[in-house]
C-alpha cells in the first residue's frame, strides 16, 4: 500500500490519500504523550478473552466500526487504540511508544530484489523500495513480537481489528499463536484496493481468518486471499433516510482526487445553478486545502452521513460514502476521474453513472436494492454462532 501511494503520489494521479500533517509542537506534545501512555495506558493488566482495534477515524467521537461490537462483548474485550494518528477512545489502552520506538533504529536501505528498478522501469518512477523495507520490516518483527507477548498473557481467543493492512504485526502475532483473527470491513473493497484484491486467490500471509462485509456485494466483488472467509456484518451506523431537498447536491471529497473534483463542481453549477452545490471535505481534509469557486458551498461541519441523508443527488469518484449515499436513497453520479474503476460494478447494475458532462447529472438513478451494500446488523448471530 505504501509503494502505491507513492507511486500514484509522484506520477501526479492521486494527491495525499490521508495526509498527517503536524507541527513541531504536534510532535513534541506526541512524544510525552507516548512516555506518559507507558504508565497510564499499559494494555498487559487485567485478563480478556477477545481484543478489538478500532479504527483511527471518529466523527465526532463515534467510531462506527466497532461500536456495535465494542458494546456486545463488554468488558470482555481489551480495546487498543492509537493516539498517533487520532483521538484513542476512552478507557482504551494502547502501545503507541513501542510502535513508534519500534522504526526508530534501522538501516538506510535492504536488498529490495530488484523491485526498485523493475517498477522504474515500468512506470518511469523512481520508488526508494529499500529504503521502505529497512524500516519496515524491522519494525513489523519487533512489534510482532511484542503482540505476540500481549496475546499470549492475556490468552486472547479472537481479535477483531479494522484495516488489517495497516496491522500486519497484529495479524501476524496472532498467526503465530493460532488465535483467529476477523477484520470488520471500513471502506470499500474492489480489484483494484491493493489490501484486498489478490487475483487467483493466493496463499497470502499475516491475513485475517475472516472479513466481515456491510453487505453481500462486498463478499465476492474482490478475490480476496486463499482461505478468507466473508460474512454479513451489516451496518447498524447508517441513519435512516431523511426527507429528500430536490436541489441539494453533495460532492464527496477525498485527498486524491480533490483538486480535480472541485472543477467539476464547478461545472456543474454552471450547468444547474437551480441547484445547491454542497462540496463535502473527507475527514482527512482541511478548508485550506481548496479554493471553492463562486455556485458551490463548502461543508465540512456535522454528520456527511446525515448531510447524505437529506441529499437528492451526490457525485464523487471513489471514496466509500458512494455507497453509504445510495443506502441512503441519493441519486448518484461518479465523476469521470482516477479511480472511478471502483465503482464500476455499480454502474453495470445501472445503480449509478458514470458522469463525463455536468447535464448528466439529470440522469444518476437511485440504488433499488441498498441492503446489497448495508444490510441490517447481523452481529448477534455472528457473536453467537
């Protein structure tokens, strides 16, 4: 995922997928608070039978992931949360100065095979492959290791984790004691999400036992690796549809695309200023970050989840609240930029478009069958069966 970034990052494809960004205070202010978590939020007190590590992203200090999982096991489950890169949750325990002081020391570059050049060659960029690994993987072995130690004392029978990608020591601590792993979906999932799509379904290591989907699209849209099992969570987070404003349009940023998404927004309001423009930042995003033209409004306070629920239409490119808005009855038009590819098997179902000219607009059909993509919770059978 890494190399991706990078690559799609300097070949000018895609901006800053979630950019961090933190001033030099930030980052002292980050230090004492990793020696001070040493003490106070220490995860090895205490005994539990199931560990949960939610996702980093709270919008407005809710995090929907888990938050239906978190309440039905109780004080069953240790709940791991990082202050690194977000708010942790409260009561949460984390190992954030081990994480950070586990990349500390390491060399300037590994032996990468070859992968460096090959990709070069290939694409024309040049990718400090080595440099990656001798941070890297020194890093996922001592951290492993330090899993391994905290699974293993508090005899942890399941964990449940979002973005497995990103917690491959985690994954791969709990390989290594037989302990079963099941990995709650966050966002969406296509052949061309590197953290999923595996074609032919490869032996891959340090994957979870088990993906559990919003819905049944989500189960078989990507090959995911061998012996990965999927389930139907649902989705107990999404709001109930709203009464529908006849002009409001919602665009759904994301840090990639962003610049590009703004001019046609623009367009559009050109095309229809019978209608209200809303430009919805991602989470990841700041005002800053954009110059808004004239016939469109930013928004970037409350629920987009709420906001969607009250929108006629929505247009963006990639980013999973597509899919949340169809859910949430939005007419849905993806906009013709990198990335779009995502969502083409909705488009082949004819549950949206793929808009290249702002008339089109007119045309985004509403989604006849959302529970596809975010059925009602099916947690408790899950847990109990």
């Amino acid at each position: 995922m890494r190399v991706f970034h990078e690559l799609t990052r300097r070949t000018g494809i895609h901006g800053a997928s979630h950019p961090v960004r933190r001033t030099p205070y930030d980052k002292a202010a980050l230090v004492g608070k990793h020696l001070a978590g040493i003490v106070t939020r220490t995860p090895f007190p205490g005994r539990y039978d199931a560990l949960v590590v939610p996702h980093p992203r709270k919008p407005n200090g809710v995090e929907i992931y888990t938050d239906e999982l978190r309440t039905a096991l109780g004080d069953r489950a240790l709940i791991l949360d990082s202050g690194i890169n977000g708010t942790p949750l409260p009561g949460s325990k984390n190992l954030d100065f081990f994480t950070s002081a586990a990349g500390a020391v390491h060399r300037r570059a590994a032996d990468d095979r070859g992968i460096q050049q090959a990709l070069e060659n290939l694409t024309g960029v040049r990718i400090p492959v080595g440099a990656l690994l001798a941070r890297e993987v020194p890093k996922h072995l001592r951290l492993r290791a330090l899993y391994r130690a905290l699974l293993s004392k508090h005899r942890i029978t399941t964990v449940y984790l979002v973005v497995a990608y990103f917690h491959q020591h985690i994954v791969g601590a709990a390989r290594d004691l037989g302990i079963r792993v099941v990995e709650l979906q966050h966002g969406a999932i296509s052949p061309f999400h590197l953290g999923y799509s595996y074609p032919g379904r490869p032996v891959v290591a340090d994957q979870p036992d088990e993906l559990w989907c919003f819905g049944s699209y989500w189960t078989d849209v990507a090959d995911l690796p061998a012996g990965m099992r999927t389930e139907v969570m649902g989705a107990p987070f999404l709001p109930k549809p709203g009464p529908k404003d006849p002009r409001r349009v919602v665009f759904l940023s994301q840090g990639t695309i962003g610049a590009e998404l703004v001019k046609v927004a623009d367009a559009v309001a050109e095309e229809r200023p019978d209608l209200d423009i809303l430009y919805r930042l991602h989470p990841s995003e700041r005002p800053a970050d954009y110059t808004i033209p004239s016939g469109v409004d930013l928004s970037t306070g409350g629920s987009t989840l709420d906001l969607l629920a009250t929108a006629t239409y929505q247009v963006g490119v990639s980013t999973t609240a597509l899919f949340e808005g169809m859910a949430l009855g939005c007419r849905t038009a993806v906009a013709d930029l990198p990335g779009h590819e995502y969502l083409d098997p909705a488009i082949a179902k004819g549950h949206a478009i793929l808009m290249q000219d702002p008339a089109q607009l007119a045309a985004a059909p509403i989604c006849p069958d959302p529970a596809a993509y975010y059925a009602p919770s099916n947690l408790a059978r899950l847990l109990t069966g």
